[in-house]
C-alpha cells in the first residue's frame, strides 16, 4: 500500500531532480541539452518499471509512456542555443507536473494540473507580443483552465463535474476553449510547443474520463455539437494557412475535435481514446521537430513558401518528414490511423451526419499535411539556400517519432489496457455496436 502511494511522488520528482540537477549546465547550452534528454530517459525508465504498480485510469498505461518520451524528442531535436535553455528547464518541470497529475489520485492530482495550466498562463504572458493580440485569448483560456481544475478540486458535484469539463475543454482543444492550444503552439518558445501538444491532450483525457460519465445528457450533446464544428473549422482554417505553426495548430484541433466527438458519444475514455490523443499529439510534435529544423538552418522567421528542393539536398530529411506526414495525415500503418478506426469501431456515434463531417475532417488532413510537405521537398533548388542534411540528434529525433507511431499502428490496443479491462469486454463492445 505505501509503495503504491510513493510511486506517483517518484515518478514526479525524477525530472523535478533533474530539473535542479542541470541548473549548474546552464551556461553550456549543450551540455544542458544532454543533461535534459538524460533526466528524460530515466524518467521513461522509471514509468517502465513502476508502470504496472500504479492503480490506472480507463484509458490505460499508454500516456504515462508518452509524456517522458515526447520530452526526450522535444528536447533531442531542438539545437543547443542560449535561447533555448529556459525551456529545457521547463520541460522537465512540466514532466514532473504532468505524471503527476496522470499517476496521482485527487486532490494531488488537481493541484498539479492547476500549477501547470497557471505556469503555461504565466509564459504566454511572458512572451506575448503586441504584434500578436490574440494571444491574451490564449493567456485567458490557461487561466480558465487553472480556476476550472482548482474548483473542480474543492466542489461538490454537479459543479464540479462542469468545471472538470471546462478545463478538459482547454487541455484537449474544443471551440470555443481551443485559444490556448493555439497560442502555446505558436508562441512559446524552444521544446515547450512540441512537449506541450502532447503533454496537455493527455493530461485532458485523464481527466475527462472521470468527468464525462457525470455530465448530464444535454451537456454531452452540446459537446458533440462544438466538437463537430471544431472539427470542420480546424480543418477550414489548417487549409487556409501559409505559417506550419499555424497550420499544425490547426489540423490538430481538428483531430482532437474528432476525439471529442467519439467521446461525448460513448462518455468513457478508452485505451483506444488514449491512442488517438497521444499519436495525434505525437505526430504533430514530431512535425514541429521537423520545422524546428528548417527555423534552424534558415532563421525562426523563415517564409516556407521560400524553401523548397529539399529533397535532393537533404535526403534524410525529406523521407522523415514524408513518414511523419503520411502518419499525421492517419494513413495505415501508423498510430493515428489505428487509434481513429479503433473509436470508429467501437464507440456508438449518434447520427451519420457527424460521421461523415469527421470523416471529411480526417481527409481534409491529407490535403493540408501533403500540401505544405510537397511545398517544403519539392520544386526549384534555390542556389541561394545551403541545404545541410540532418545532424545526429535531429535524426534521432525524427526517428524516434516514426517508429514510435509505426509501432503504435501495429501493436494491439489491449497492450496498453488498465487491468480493470479486459479483452472480453473489449469484444463485448464490438458485439453490442453490430
């Protein structure tokens, strides 16, 4: 019994320590940038070995995976820069907060979701730009999320149950919650956008899955309602987009709309819903990574409709980053694909027209995805861009994310199952949607 109420403090605390441990590195960008990947691989160390101590949530042991390994990829592909040390530190800190909000159990769990979501607020702030006004929609959404989480914590239901819902909203972007998402992708700086979008889904479904079984019906309409229209105007507006930082942020508030969707149909999160929020997450973390390249070689303010050729001038590049899109796009055998066909399967959904307006969605990824890769790889070689292929960590990086959605697309869902579920009543559900 004492084990299981230490784990989650030890899990927590690794990249807490780690966070202290690479303080002294601070004046040698590279030095801490290893450190920070190191502190991140043994924090997945530690999940590995205490994973299947802990008493999990519906939605599996699959997120506590995710989140030290999206710090590592986060922290391995981006270059060691002065500018970039904050963030690095942050990222650990965020980890340790986010296991922490994933393996504790309420209240504990709430105060770090509350601490992170206060913490983001307070770095939107720190970087908000005049040239960008919405942003402050953005800081507004966090601090929503924060006060949604503390009340949450501390009232009774049904108030708590629609503040809990309120901040999942914010977490795993909804309309008209989806600002923050939004902002954090495009404006923080260094490994937070690439952490963040993984970190902050995972942290939602956590949470919605205690929250959504309470919500009364008319609740889990409206929710199915804001969730289809997220769905078309992420994939409208992710068309629309000539910056890739928008255009991710975009595609995937259109996907985690589709989960929102799924979820407010079967009013549970599934270990098949924790497979479509983490390898969205992840795909779009890892196409970050890959922009985060381009910004690297060309300047953060770069114009992508001025770079182009890269096929033949970073080989490397150009196949990883063809991987990361067919994957982000939900083409089998990847992640996305697997965890979508495995809601689509399992989960009721109440009319066909959403159906076919979440699959329009999901094709109109395959547009805007290929659009923007076939822009970046393809075209005229400009003799006035020196193309450097990729660099061992970047490699790495991007490596790590393809095989890591490859491996999620083909292993089976029940891998990742809580022990409350079983395969019989995974069957149950398949037999009662025919």
């Amino acid at each position: 019994m004492m084990d299981t109420l230490l784990i989650p403090w030890v899990l927590a605390g690794i990249p807490l320590l780690g966070a202290l441990a690479s303080l002294p590195f601070m004046p040698d960008p590279e030095r801490l940038k290893w450190s920070s990947v190191a502190w991140a691989i043994i924090s997945l160390s530690m999940v590995a070995g205490f994973a299947r101590r802990i008493d999990m949530p519906p939605e599996g042991i699959l997120p506590l995976y995710l989140l030290p390994l999206a710090a590592t990829i986060s922290n391995l592909g981006q270059p060691a820069h002065e500018h970039s040390r904050p963030s690095r530190m942050l990222t650990l800190v965020f980890l340790g907060l986010g296991l922490s909000a994933v393996s504790s159990r309420p209240p504990v769990s709430l105060v770090s979701l509350t601490l992170l979501l206060m913490l983001i607020a307070g770095l939107l702030y720190r970087h908000h730009s005049a040239l960008w006004p919405r942003s402050w929609w953005g800081i507004g959404a966090y601090a929503l999320g924060a006060l949604c989480a503390a009340v949450s914590a501390g009232a009774d239901a049904p108030l708590s149950s629609i503040a809990s819902l309120i901040a999942c909203a914010v977490l795993i972007p909804l309309v008209p919650f989806h600002d923050g998402h939004l902002a954090a992708l495009t404006r923080l700086p260094g490994s937070l956008p690439s952490f963040i979008v993984v970190l902050l889904p995972i942290l939602g479904l956590h949470q919605l899955g205690a929250a959504m079984p309470t919500v009364p019906d008319s609740v889990a309409w409206t929710v199915s309602i804001f969730a289809l229209v997220g769905a078309s105007y992420g994939a409208l507006k992710a068309l629309a987009q000539s910056r890739v930082r928008l255009l991710l942020a975009y595609g995937s508030l259109s996907f985690f709309s589709i989960l929102w969707w799924f979820a407010a149909a079967s009013r549970t999160a599934t270990p098949r819903s924790a497979l479509l929020v983490g390898t969205v997450g992840l795909a779009t973390s890892g196409l970050m990574v890959a922009w985060q390249v381009i910004r690297t070689r060309y300047g953060d303010d770069v114009d992508p409709q001025a770079i182009s050729g890269l096929a033949s001038g970073m080989p490397q590049y150009a196949v990883l980053l063809s991987l990361l899109a067919l994957a982000a796009m939900g083409l089998p055998p990847f992640g996305v694909f697997a965890g979508f066909m495995g809601l689509l399967l399992s989960a009721p959904f109440p009319s066909l027209a959403g159906l076919f307006i979440t699959l329009l969605a999901w094709l109109a990824a395959s547009w805007y995805i290929m659009q923007m890769v076939q822009r970046l790889l393809f075209g005229v070689r400009r003799a006035e861009l020196r193309y450097t292929d990729l660099l061992h960590a970047e490699f790495a990086s991007l490596l790590i994310v393809v095989l890591v959605l490859l491996a999620l697309g083909l292993a089976p869902t029940t891998l990742f199952a809580s022990k409350g579920i079983s395969s019989g009543v995974i069957g149950e559900s398949f037999t009662w949607n025919r």
